[in-house]
C-alpha cells in the first residue's frame, strides 16, 4: 500500500483485475481491443511460461502491464501501464490503455486463473510457488504478458515478474508493522546491554546483530533514498548515511529506524585470513562513537537485496586489492593500473583457489581495470585504513604504488600551464603563414602570430625539401611574379597538344552552371585554363581544342576563401571530350607558361602540381598520366583491376541489398560484359547453426560458385585465415568493420552427399589474403592533439599503420585515461596542456620527450573541438566558442610546423557553412592552408553507422598525404543505413554541387548495429539506483536522478517506442502530469523538442555527446528504451565503439564527458586500416609524381619539365610577350601532324625560341559544362 503522501489515488486491485479479464476476454476471442495493435516485446527477467493452445496462430499482441515507480517525499508510488505499438507507425499510439493500480497478488491470481480455463495443462507447482514467494511481499514491480510465440507446435504466453525495486526503504511506506519492537536507538541499545553482561569471547567489542536492514541518505533531492554501502564517504554527496533495520542480542530485538552512521570497519584482510569478509562487515552509529558497541550486518530487506549484494561483492574486491598490494609492497614492486589487466586475477586464484570461483564468477572478464577505477574512492579508502595503519611507513607503503597517480589523483603526468595574459582567454598560437590565411574570419582576433626560432626554420626546410612541400621561407601570400602575358596571333594559331591555353569564362546566360565568384583576395575570376589535348578542323574550316580544364581554388572546395598562391592552377579530371561546344581558335586569350611540379616560388606564370578530382573532391599529386584524358587512353585495366584469389564483396541476386563475400575464381576480360566467376564464402553463422553463435564477419569456404558481371561487384575486402579455436586478432574481431572477415574451416561433401564443416588447416591456396596483424609494417609516428581519451587514436593505430608517439590534450581526466590504455605506455609521450604551449615550445625549439622534434612526425591526428561548430551550441559568437572554432587554425599550423606524411581532421558538419556564409567557411580556409603547403587532400562525410556503430552521429574528415604518398581512400561502407536515411548534403560549390554528401549504397555486406544489438549482453538495472553493476562497472548513469527527474522519466510510456514528453502530453498525460514538467506546450521549440525522450531499441542510438539533458528540446532523447534512466556510460561506450576492457577515468560524469569527445572508434579503425592501405602501396613514399628541379647554385635551371627561353629584344614593342608552353619532361606529347615537340614547333613557325602574340576579340563563349 502507498504512503499517505502519494498525491495519486490508484483504483483498487479488483477494478484493475476486472479491466485486464476484459481486455485478456476480448483477446483471446481473437477480436482487436480498440484500435490498439499490439506487438511483441523483450522479456525482462524470468517467470514459469504458461501456454495457451487456444490462443489464435495468425493473432500478434501483447499487453505491458508495467509498473512506474514514482517517489513522493517518504515513498514511491506504484502504478500499470498497458501501452500498444501501431504496426505501422511507432511513432503515434493509436491509443494507449492504463490502469493506474499496484499490481498485487489478488491481480496475478486472477490472471492465473484466467490462463488456466484457457489451458489447464499449462500450470505447474513451480509457478504456484514463483507465486507464493512474490505474495509474502505484497506487490510486485510489474508484469510483463508478451505476445503469443510458437513453440514446439504449441503457442506461447510468457508472463514476467521482475522481483522488487523500491526507491525507498519499507519502512517508509505507510502502513508499515515492523517484526519487532520499536524502540529508539538509545533505549534499545540499554536494554540490549543488560542481557549482555560480559563481552563475548574472542571479541573487545560489543557486537549486536543487525538484521533487516536498509540503507538510505535523506537529502533535499533524493529524499530517503537506498544506496550501497561502499559509496559512503567516498562519492560527492554521499556523507550521511541512515538506516533502518532489527538489531538483536540473544533473545532481545528491537526495531530502530533512522539511525546515523559514523563509520563501517571491515575484518578479513590478509592472504592467510580468508578468502572473504562477507561476514566480517561492521557499522557504528554516530551516537556510539567512542564506544565499543558494533552493529554486525546480518540479512537485509528483500527491498534492499539489490544494493546489499552489490556491496559484498566489492567488499571481497577491495580484501583482494589491499592484499594484492601488500604482497607487490613485499615484491618491491609498485602497482599500476596494467597490473589489473589479467595479473590480479590470476594472483587471487592462486592464492585462494577454488574458494574464489565463486567470486569470480560474477565478473566475466579476468580483466579487472574497470571495475577498480568504477570503486576506486572504496579501495582507497580501505587501502589507507588497513595498509597505513599496519605500517611503520603510513601512507608511504600506500604511495609506493603508481596506481594511485595514475587513476585516482591523476598527476602523474604533470600539466604544462600557459601564463594567462592580461585578459582570461588565452590566444590560440599559429605561425605566420596561418596567420595570414585565418586572421579575416571571425575568430580572427584570437589568434596570434608566434614567430618561429631559426632553429626550427631551417628544420622545416630540411623537412619541406625531403617531402615536396613549399619551403617555410616562401610565405609571401598572393604573390604575383610581376609578368603581364599577353598574346600573338602567330603563336595562338599554332597551339599544339600539350599547351595550356585560356578563354573568357562562360556566364550563367550561356547556359553554364558555373556561377561568377571571387574568392578573398583574387579577383582574377573571367578567365578559365585548359590544357590542350587535340587539335581538329571542324567544318566550317575552324581549328577547335579538346582540352583538360584546369581549375583555381575558387573552383574546387576552397570555394571563396582566402588561397596562398594566386598563380597555381589544378589540373582536373574535367575534359570537353563529350561537351557540345568546343573551345575555338579565335576564343583563346593566350598561350601560357606552366611550370609542371612547380611550388610558388616558380619563374613561370603559373605552377601546376596538383590534379583535383571534382567527384571524388580531392587533390592528387600530378602524374604522367594526368596529362592525357583519360578517354584517349586506350589500355585496359580489367586485368589490373581483378586478379584470381582476391576476394570481392559481390551482389549475388539483382536486387539483393546484402552484398557477400566471394573469392574471384576467374574473368573473362575479352567479353563485352565483363562476366566473373566467383567462389562463395558462406556466413558461418547461417550455414552452422549448431555451434555457438559465430561472429557475423566469419566465413566458410565454400565449393559453390556464382557468375556474375562487373555492375554486380560492389568493392574489395579482406578475408584472412585463422586456425580453428586462436584467438582473433585486431581488426578480424570487429564484427566486420572495414569488411574485414576471417575463415577458418571449409564446406566439404560428405559420403552420403551432405554438407559439413571442417576446420582448415591452412588457408587454401588459391586465396589472396589480406592484411596481417602480425607482420612487421614500419609505422608512422604519429602525433595525437587534442587527444581526449584516445578512441581515435587508438582506432587509427588498430589499422597497422600509425604508432601515437605523442599525444596532447589539456583535460587531466582524458590524458590519464589515455595513457591508462595504452598497450605501450613508455612508446607514448604525453603532453598534458594547451596546444599553444606546445606550439611554442616547437617553435622556439625547445624538443623534449613530449615535444617532437621537426622532422620525427610523420602523421597528425586530430578531432578539434566541435562546440564552436555544432548545432546543439545555441549561441557560437561567444569568446569560449571563438576560441574553440580557432583550434582549427591550430591544427593548420601544426601541419605548417611539422610538415608530416599524412594527417587527419575530424569534425561536426557544421564547420561547413551553408550558401549565407560561404566566405566564412572554416573548413574550406584549412583545405586552403592544407593544398597550399603542396598536399594531396580529400574531404568526405562519414555516418558512424555505415561503418558499424550503433549511434547516429554524422561528421566531416580532411586527409592529406605528402606527394610520393599514395592519398588514402575514403572508406568502404560496411554497414546498411538505417530505414528513412536521406542523402545529406553539405555546402555548395560555384556549380551548385555539395562540397560534401551522404554516400547512399544500394547494397552492403552487414545491416545497421541498433540499440539493441549494441548492448546486447548488458543486465537490466532498472532505475540504476544501486550505481553498481558487477559484471560491467560502467553501466551506470552518469547524471542525478533526483526524486523530480524520476518521477518524469517515469511518466514517459515505454510503449510505442521512441516516445517523448511531447508525444505523451498529446496522448496520455493528465494535466497535472504535463504541469509537473514545466515545459509550455505553445512554444514553437516544444513542436519539435525531443526532451524527456526514449530512444527506440530497433534504431541507431542519439548521438552520444559530452552530457546528457533529459530537458533538452535538442539533445534530451537520452532516457532508456525499456527502463525507467537514462543510457549508461556503458551503453554510450558500446554506441562509441569503446573495447569493454578498456578504461576510462574519472566518475560517471567525466567518463560520459570524455565518451562523448571521442570519435566512434569503428570509425576510426576504418579509417585506420585505409591509411594503412595507402602507406603500404606507397611503398614508403615512392609514389611517382611529376617534380620540377630547383635551380641550380650556377644559376642554370635543371628541369626537364619546363623551358622558358627568352624573348629576343629584336621583336617589336607591341609582339613583345613571352608565350607560356609547358613541355613534360616525359615529352611524348607530339602535334597533330606528328611534327615533333610542341616547343621546337614554336621556334620554327615563329622564328625565335619562344614568341607571342597580341590580344584576341572577344567572341560568344559556349558553356562549360561538368
């Protein structure tokens, strides 16, 4: 029965049993109830199953009778729900039946005697006495009646009964008949000392057994709240403990309530001691402080059960901590984190046996880190009671241990502090050269020009001229090289292939989508470039050119933002071979000199070095083949493409949208169709059913082949052999992420014609496989800034290629958890501090151990901080989000200084801004910087989801490579998009494409990972009171659940899924109800809020962030799909892609915080395992590219790829130019007649060794088109 204090009035037991026969009536007679539907849903804990052989085979229902705990000030109050689930729309509840009543006894009994006049043979005296066992509690948490399943022929009705959880201790629910005596403590404890008139023998205490007991704190926000022992004195806000219970002594007991505690000794420390101290836990009340009188802890309430087993369980763990360090303490050898990682366990094992297994059983893992940073204030304070106590030394015996610094203080790697100036916002430091290209935007006045040593100059140069990038002395921005080119009419009507010509651009008017833009600082926007291909006569008697068009940076994604060199242009994929109109003699303004594989400091007109790939948007370094179109090359490269024994991902069925690993067996390149024959690779866990569910990326080889043509063969992927029972390595173990798969046994044909599995024991012959963990590959060292906890990092080390040998963030929490995971932690130099200390520090070259030195980085990583860019920051003109959108231009500056092979950048789309505020575009201005120093570079959007994690969070990543590295490929996707995905698009370019779009594949080899299927194997924990979960230390919520919070949250129906304030105010709530949220129902924000929202179990997770706010209309669909809390930390490390074993630092809150930083680490690994691919191929950085020689010391040039000779003095003033003419080194370029090079055709037709011409009339233009 509820408290008095319930505002609520619940409908008897009898009213809430004739509603449900009703409904259980109209039910099994086969017929809807209402207009509801109803739909199957997950049990919640075990119950004797009852069936029901007249319940309808083609009937799909279920009803929910939940209970919603509500807290009042002394109680929670208990109510049904019986909620459907629309077939069609999950969204909207048709309509939603509740009975708000307890669920009592006198309910089950009459549901048990409904189902037994259904079927009489379903009962049995196992459920009489589930039933008999729940009655002596007088109610019940809720009942759970699923929808009918076939079995065995028969159907199924499985009824539920989760055991109790109360908010609040029994004793405050009225009315309430305690077993003993009420006495106050002090009354009680006078008459209990009376019949003890001695002490016991063994004992110098009193020692008085406490028995049905509870444990609360009583504060403003949790009023009379149980909680677990080991939180007392050891978490924020967890000071004053009460507790209620029996206390006895022989034939004396007496019920006391309410009584303080001052402290909880705890007994059985010592290997020789036992093996536990279950029944060696003591409490003291305040008023027995100085005294000798103990309360034992004997058997607790049923209600508390669920907070008291938790408590033994760590109370065992910190014996065997304390005396696992003390036995290091005699070892001399201090303890630290990795001890944990599977030392400890077997330690305990052998030191106590099987007296453990028990005890150890209840974690599945023998990897214990998790759970002693979970409980790691408890061990402390047990660490300094037993440990210093028994010591000479005191707290140094405790300290000798590293493990303490390392995840409890957190100082064990020292901050680097900035000296704040005169105001509180620190300036973010980059070099000159980012200076000038980011000073124009926004956040321009947070930055700061730091000049950089001679030392570290000289050091950027060394390393410039090593990777082909522009040297650090070369910075004057938007140059000109002070020469006017202008034409003659002689040189324009000789253009050969190979010459790089110019025409007015095409306007809108002409039909061609390329709209006029000017970017910052260029204003150079009515001429378009192109490199001439072919020269043909059309009829009218008309030279006309086929040609490669060059782009400038305002045509590709730098868009209207500021580019260093106003002289480069990139060669594009973009040719007139299939354009209507092409360029015609009398349409060319000029004949230009190029210098191919030029940097800015070139003696030519214009540099090219780059080829940018409109579709793919990225930059690539120029390449013989570049030159030609791709269209008059007429090498085939099916044989390149598709070799024998590689393996494919393969659409074996038009229209199939699983596409399926196969090993191509054999092609015919000569057909029209391109067909291939293709080995199957069966998913084992389809084909074997009868072991032990297989991973989803596991396979069999097969000897059943498929045929099929090119347009049917998705992509590559990796398939690699195992032996039968190894241990899966990293990325194999991933469940498929980056289409990676492993095999270890084959189909064979048995005897009598029928399939079987047989273990491999090599990988057959005919396969190619793929990546090896274990080889030896030369990393990349790697530099991880802003590194939070290390997702990302460790993700892009998991593909092989990138070892992190320095990490940098200035969160305390976030380094050490870092640090914490790495495998190697003395290969790691962590920087704890601001990225502008560490600027400067490599600035002024002063190196050390954590800050590298220029030349030893050959990657940087890293995912800047988002706020400053994101759409849940309602407000991005404030100074802290300035500052954040200006760790950008940090970055850029990064890259400037180090100068590395490869680098990454990760963020929120939002860095890219939309049509409005194009010449405010962050990420368009770091592609400047980033293309400016020479790199190759691709921008692309990546879904979380696509590559197997179970959250939805979309964001945006830059990659660059040095030429002579391969650029590494955007990743395959691997996993489905989820139902109702729409194609995203980013941004605009001048031709009204998206700088960047969603990619939407027809087929994939695996589906979406939902809510459900990411945590799988997580224990319900209901409400999350008990903030202790055994098996999974971090599943446990990381915000407070005051008594207000819970009573919202359990007012959100559970049933349809996904559901929100919003859509119950409109649906189920009462007045009343609605009022206790505060929310205004006619704010145009509340239409749309998603505040107090459940997510849906069959969809991806919201995306997981830094905290949760159930009250956010933006970010507030955070509470559990089936319980009444919010998600966990472990259920966010699950949607993140966060190992189970790995650690993370700090409490729920920081742990969340440092969750929600990270990148989602199948992200990561995919992207990883690309980079790896790339430097692999790039065979260390060979990669051929076209390179200009600089010139000489005798001041003669050497390049072969471009010659510029001189004008002679003896033409007239008005043919007085030079004409630019680019001549590859490989020059195979020939004229059309076959005459030779184009350069010795200049000098005969003109007479000198290089002419011009005069300028050209404007004539009507053709539009271009892409």
């Amino acid at each position: 029965m509820l408290s008095q204090n319930n505002p609520d009035s619940p409908i008897s037991a009898a009213e809430a049993a004739s509603e449900l026969d009703a409904i259980w009536d109209e039910f099994l007679s086969g017929s809807t109830v209402g207009d509801v539907i109803y739909d199957s849903i997950e049990p919640i804990c075990d119950f004797p199953k009852f069936d029901f052989a007249s319940i309808q085979a083609s009937t799909n229902a279920a009803i929910t009778v939940q209970e919603e705990s509500r807290d009042s000030t002394h109680a929670s109050e208990s109510c049904c729900k019986a909620d459907g689930l629309p077939a069609v729309d999950h969204n909207v509840a048709d309509t939603v039946l509740r009975a708000p009543a307890p669920v009592t006894v006198q309910n089950l009994k009459a549901f048990e005697e409904h189902f037994l006049a259904a079927d009489p043979g379903a009962h049995s005296s196992e459920s009489s006495k589930t039933l008999g066992a729940i009655s002596e509690n007088g109610s019940v948490s809720g009942v759970v009646l699923s929808s009918p399943r076939l079995t065995n022929g028969r159907h199924e009705l499985v009824v539920e009964i989760p055991n109790l959880h109360l908010s609040s201790p029994p004793s405050h629910y009225a009315p309430f008949f305690p077993s003993a005596p009420r006495k106050s403590e002090l009354d009680a404890l006078e008459e209990i000392r009376s019949a003890l008139p001695r002490l016991p023998e063994g004992l110098n205490f009193v020692e008085i057994q406490l028995d049905d007991f509870s444990v609360y704190r009583d504060t403003a926000t949790n009023p009379a709240e149980m909680c677990c022992l080991h939180h007392l004195d050891t978490k924020w806000g967890y000071k004053d403990f009460w507790f209620d219970g029996i206390i006895s002594a022989g034939s004396k007991r007496f019920y006391v309530d309410r009584v303080p505690i001052n402290t909880m000794p705890i007994d059985g420390y010592g290997r020789e001691v036992s093996h536990t101290v279950c029944d060696k836990v003591w409490l003291q009340s305040k008023f027995c402080i100085g005294s000798d009188v103990y309360y034992k802890l004997g058997q607790p309430t049923p209600a508390y059960r669920r907070f008291y087993d938790p408590f033994m369980c760590i109370a065992d763990l910190a014996k065997h901590f304390v005396d696992f360090l003390a036995a290091k303490l005699e070892e001399k050898v201090p303890v630290s984190i990795r001890h944990f990682r599977s030392e400890f366990r077997d330690w305990v094992l052998a030191t106590h046996g099987n007296l453990v297994a028990g005890w150890l059983s209840q974690h599945p893992s023998g990897d214990y880190r998790t759970s002693i940073v979970a409980n790691i204030g408890f061990l402390h304070k047990e660490s300094m009671s037993v440990l210093a106590r028994e010591s000479h030394d005191g707290c140094d015996d405790v300290y000798f241990h590293s493990l303490w610094a390392e995840i409890l203080d957190l100082d064990q790697y020292r901050p680097r502090m900035c000296k704040r100036g005169s105001s509180n916002q620190n300036p973010t430091i980059v070099t000159r050269y980012t200076f000038e290209l980011f000073s124009h935007l926004p956040f321009g006045s947070c930055l700061r020009n730091y000049p950089t040593s001679s030392k570290t100059l000289a050091l950027i140069d060394q390393t410039s001229t090593v990777r082909s990038l522009e040297s650090a002395r070369s910075m004057d921005l938007l140059r000109s090289n002070g020469r006017h080119f202008l034409t003659h009419d002689k040189a324009i009507s000789c253009v050969r292939p190979g010459d790089t010509i110019s025409t007015s651009r095409d306007d809108v008017e002409s039909g061609s989508r390329w709209e006029r833009e000017t970017a910052y600082g260029f204003a150079d926007a009515d001429r378009w470039f192109a490199l001439v291909q072919a020269v043909k006569t059309n009829k009218a008697g008309f030279k006309e050119f086929e040609v490669i068009w060059y782009y400038r940076p305002v045509d590709t994604l730098c868009g209207l933002m500021k580019y260093p060199w106003s002289h480069e242009l990139f060669l594009s994929d973009h040719c007139s071979c299939h354009e209507k109109y092409k360029i015609q003699e009398h349409e060319v303004l000029g004949v230009h000199d190029v210098e191919f594989g030029g940097d800015s400091e070139t003696q030519s007109e214009f540099f090219c070095r780059q080829v940018y790939l409109s579709e793919d948007r990225r930059w690539q370094s120029l390449q013989e083949r570049h030159l030609r179109c791709h269209h008059r090359s007429s090498a085939s490269h099916v044989t390149e493409k598709y070799e024998t024994g590689e393996t494919f991902l393969v659409q074996v069925h038009r229209g199939d949208s699983r596409s399926e690993p196969c090993e191509l067996v054999n092609h015919n390149a000569d057909s029209d169709r391109r067909l291939f024959t293709f080995r199957r690779l069966w998913r084992r866990s389809e084909v074997d059913p009868a072991t032990p569910p297989a991973p989803c990326n596991e396979l069999v080889y097969s000897s059943q082949f498929v045929t099929c043509d090119a347009r049917r063969v998705v992509g590559r992927c990796s398939v690699r052999f195992f032996n039968e029972g190894a241990k899966i390595p990293t990325p194999y173990d991933r469940d498929g992420v980056g289409c990676m798969f492993f095999i270890t046994c084959q189909e064979v044909i048995g005897p009598d014609g029928s399939f079987c599995l047989v273990p491999l024991r090599a990988a057959p012959e005919s396969l190619k496989q793929c990546f090896d963990p274990a080889a030896n590959v030369t990393r990349l060292n790697g530099l991880d800034l802003f590194c939070g906890g290390g997702n990302f990092g460790r993700g892009l080390e998991e593909g092989g290629a990138v070892q992190m040998k320095w990490a940098n963030d200035y969160d305390r929490t976030a380094m050490h958890t870092y640090m914490a995971n790495s495998e190697h932690s003395q290969l790691t130099s962590p920087f704890l501090g601001s990225i502008d200390e560490l600027h400067k520090l490599a600035s002024n070259g002063d190196f050390s151990e954590a800050v590298p030195a220029i030349g030893a980085v050959d990657f940087i990583s890293a995912g800047s901080p988002c706020p400053g860019f994101s759409r849940f920051t309602n407000d991005k003109t404030t100074n802290k989000q300035r500052k954040n959108q200006s760790l950008v231009a940090a970055y850029a500056s990064f890259v400037d200084l180090y100068r590395p092979k490869y680098g990454i950048l990760e963020n929120v789309p939002g860095i890219i801004q939309p049509k409005a505020d194009r010449d405010q575009d962050v990420f368009s201005q770091l592609l400047c910087a980033v293309v400016g120093l020479g790199y190759q570079a691709q921008l692309f959007l990546l879904d979380a989801s696509s590559q197997g994690s179970a959250q939805r969070r979309t964001r945006v990543f830059l990659t660059f490579a040095a030429p002579g590295h391969r650029l590494p490929d955007r990743p395959q996707q691997s996993h489905s998009h989820p139902p109702g995905t729409y194609e995203q698009r980013l941004g605009r370019l001048p031709n009204g494409e998206a700088i960047a779009q969603r990619e939407m594949p027809t087929t994939t080899p695996f589906p979406f990972t939902d809510f459900v299927r990411a945590t799988r194997g997580l224990p319900k924990i209901y409400d999350g009171q008990p903030d202790t979960c055994i098996p999974f230390p971090d599943h446990r919520v990381s915000f407070g659940m005051s008594r207000l919070i819970k009573r919202r949250v359990s007012l959100i129906p559970k049933r349809p899924w996904g559901m929100n304030f919003r859509k119950a105010s409109e649906s189920v709530l009462s007045a009343a109800e609605r009022n206790l949220f505060a929310i205004p129902l006619t704010s145009a924000i509340q239409k749309k809020s998603n505040s107090y929202g459940r997510m849906h179990p069959h969809r991806l997770m919201e995306t997981i962030m830094t905290r949760q706010h159930p009250g956010d209309h933006k970010g507030g669909r955070v509470l559990h799909w089936d319980e009444d809390r919010g998600i966990t930390v472990m259920e966010a490390r699950r949607g993140q892609g966060f190992p189970d074993e790995e650690v993370i630092l700090g409490g729920p809150r920081e742990q969340y915080k440092i969750v929600g930083n990270s990148v989602a680490r199948e992200v990561a690994l995919a992207l990883g395992l690309a980079f790896r691919e790339a430097w692999v191929a790039s065979c260390g950085g060979t990669e051929p590219f076209i390179r200009a020689q600089k010139e000489s010391t005798s001041g003669t040039s050497n390049s072969s790829l471009m010659r510029r000779p001189e004008v002679p003095d003896t033409l007239p003033p008005e043919k007085k130019a030079t004409l630019m003419v680019a001549i590859p080194s490989f020059s195979s370029v020939e004229a059309a007649d076959g005459q030779g090079p184009v350069q010795k055709r200049y000098a005969e037709h003109v007479g000198v060794s290089m002419a011009a011409a005069a300028a050209t009339t404007l004539l009507p233009k053709r539009p271009r088109h892409v």
